[in-house]
C-alpha cells in the first residue's frame, strides 16, 4: 500500500475546500489508503467502492454512519442506516411504501408550490442560490411530509447545519452539535406523542400505524425508531438537495454552453441531475466497518476497521468514467453506476423524491435566470462531515 505524499485528511480545509486532486493521488498510488493519524482505511477507485457497497456481509453499517461513531467502539444509536439485513430489509420495506413512484408523484403539487413560493421572493437580478433558495425549500418539503409545524421546519435545518458542521481538525460533534442533536430527536419525540394522541395525515402517523415483522412476531414501532426514521429523513431530505441544486449552479456556470444546451432541451434536466451527483456529490462518502479481515487488491484490511467508501473518488474514476473530471450532461450513463445516491442495501430512500426536488428547482431557474454569473470569490463551502458543497452562491442575472 503506497504512501501519498500529502496525507488525506477529511477534516481539513484542503479536503473542505477541494478534496478531487488528493483523489486522484490516491488513486494512482493509494487505491486502498490507511490513515495513521485517524486508524481508518478509504477505497478510492469505483470498482472497490462499489463492492463494499454491495458486501455488507464484510463493511458493517452497524457500528454507525459517522466515523467517529466507529472508531469509538460505541455501538450507534438504532436507525436503519445502521443496521444490516435482515433488520435493514424489515425497516426498510416500511418507508419504501412512502417513496413509490406513485406516492412521489403525489408530491409533486408540494414541491412545485413549496419551490415557486421560495424563488418568489428572491430578488430576481441579484441573490444567494443557497442561502436565499435551495438552503430553504427542501427542508420545507420533507418535514412537511413528516407533519412537523410550520414553525418548526427551517429550525430544524439549522439545528442539522450545526450537527454536520466540523471546524478543520475536529473529527467529533461539538458541544452545540450534541444539544442540537437532542433538541432534534425531543422536537420528533413531541411529535410522536402528539399523533399517537391524534393521528394526521403524516409521514409520523403512518409509522406509528405500521406493522413490523420482528423475530418475535408483529409489532409497531417505538418512539425512538420512529423518532430515529425522522431525524433520518429530515436530514436527508435536507441536505442533499440543498448542496446538490447548489453544486448545479456553480458548475453550470463554468460551464455556460451546457447551461444554453440545457435550455434548449429541458429534456435534458434528468441527465444533468446525474452528471452533477456524478462529478460533485453532496454525499462525499459513507462509513462501514469491516465484520471480518476483507482483502483488497494488495491489501488486507483487518477486522473491526473503519472504512471510508469515497463516493467523490469513486465516481471520477477514470477506469469506470472516461474522461472523468470533464463536466458533461451529456456523457454515456450506461458504463459505470453513478454512486451519488449510494448502492446496494442502503442505496438512498429518498433518491427519486430528491430527483424530483431537484429537477424543478432546475427548471425553475431556468425561467429565471437564462444568463448568469456566480461571484466566484463570495463562493462559500461547507465544512461538515461527510457532506460537501457551499453555504453560499451568490448570482448576478444577465438582463
């Protein structure tokens, strides 16, 4: 296993701010790389990543998602992200029932309505892409669905922001991400009392309906699975359309000749979706943890190591992606999975409900701004844990 000369670090402000070259370091000459400052490995080429994906028999999501949760040895809490089959497939056959196709085209009126409303208020010359719009409204959706109040929809955003959020060199959630995490998990457990009292037509009262197979029989879920369920997918539904519409516009923009072709063919939204959660995913990259000694390529991981799939390294992947680090909306779809939304068992629930959040807004922007310029130098990127893409895009609209 080869040493990169410039270790990669997910917690400092060269991975932050652009982790892409240090991928492709590591995939020449680290493919299978071993942090000795943090005791994690990473898989960096798409053909790796991929079969951990697959392979949860060997990379565990059972000893949590965030890496810190990991490399503590302290067992997460009970969500479905982190969890293996056969729990996982009982969970999981559950929220599917939310996210059919047929249940996301019901939501279709929600999402036009919720993303007219927010670009209704922007100033339609001169405004921030995230801060003023794609920040607000996927949030907005999802606890919507969930039955939170509207009082309570954006603060649950920020409360989630602060939870993701790490300075450079800190790997653990901080004291006001812990207290952000609790008042998360008591605002949903509230709720959880509120609808057992007085069912809704809601996401929480359909899961407090629910019927789940256990090994021990039929039962319903507790308030801490189903608290856990929307802590899950309130963040979920946040952030990756959040950073995803955002990652468009500033590639878009490097990339104008795209944005008029785009233009021209609004067909071509679906496939300019994928090349953007292929060539800059809001996901960076998942967590597992090997169940048993795993060899890869050359090396061998031991057991009880955290390993980090790097989804952003996967997919610009020569080997599975010609021509890789070129931004094209219009590049062949068929000759790699795009691991944007992850593979395998924990492929995203909400991907198709995230696809269509996200073509809207594209659409919608279109209308708006058919010419336009990002500020380059107010550009702002996030610093957060596994999550990547900016805080704040501020356009200037060609009249």
């Amino acid at each position: 296993m080869a040493s990169i000369q410039a270790g990669f670090d997910p917690f400092s402000v060269e991975y932050f701010d652009n982790p892409y070259d240090t991928y492709r370091h590591m995939r020449a000459e680290a493919a299978v790389y071993y942090s000795e400052k943090y005791d994690f490995y990473a898989l960096t080429r798409h053909r790796d990543v991929a079969a951990a994906f697959k392979d949860h028999e060997a990379f565990s999501s059972a000893s949590g998602t965030m890496l810190e949760e990991v490399l503590s040895g302290e067992k997460a809490q009970q969500s479905i992200i982190s969890m293996d089959p056969p729990d996982h497939r009982r969970m999981r056959g559950l929220v599917n029932k939310v996210f059919t196709p047929r249940a996301i085209r019901a939501q279709e009126t929600l999402v036009r309505n919720t993303v007219d409303r927010y670009l209704a208020a922007v100033d339609p010359r001169k405004f921030d892409v995230v801060a003023e719009f794609s920040a607000l409204f996927p949030v907005e959706i999802i606890t919507t669905m969930l039955g939170v109040p509207t009082e309570n929809r954006q603060q649950i955003r920020l409360w989630l922001d602060t939870l993701l959020e790490r300075q450079p060199g800190q790997m653990a959630m901080s004291e006001a991400g812990m207290d952000a995490a609790l008042k998360t998990a008591m605002l949903y457990f509230n709720l959880i009392q509120e609808r057992r009292a007085e069912p809704g037509d809601d996401m929480i009262s359909g899961l407090i309906a629910a019927d789940i197979e256990r090994d021990d029989g039929i039962t319903r879920l507790d308030d801490i699975e189903i608290a856990g369920f929307c802590t899950l997918l309130g963040g979920a539904g946040a952030e990756t359309v959040t950073k995803l519409v955002g990652n468009a516009v500033v590639h878009f923009s490097r990339h104008p000749g795209q944005w008029r072709a785009l233009r021209s063919d609004r067909s071509k939204i679906p496939a300019a979706i994928e090349e953007v959660l292929r060539y800059d995913p809001p996901v960076q990259y998942d967590v597992r943890c090997t169940r048993r000694d795993v060899t890869v390529g050359d090396t061998t991981i031991p057991a009880g190591k955290a390993v980090l799939l790097l989804i952003g390294s996967a997919n610009r992947d020569e080997e599975a992606f010609p021509d890789a680090d070129r931004f094209d909306i219009d590049r062949d779809r068929t000759v790699a999975q795009n691991l944007g939304f992850g593979y395998g068992v924990h492929s995203c629930l909400g991907a198709a409900l995230a696809r269509l959040e996200s073509s809207i807004a594209l659409d919608r922007l279109l209308d708006l701004m058919p010419e336009f310029d990002v500020d380059e130098h107010a550009l702002r990127r996030v610093r957060m844990t596994s999550v990547a893409g900016y805080s704040h895009v501020p356009v200037q609209v060609t009249p």
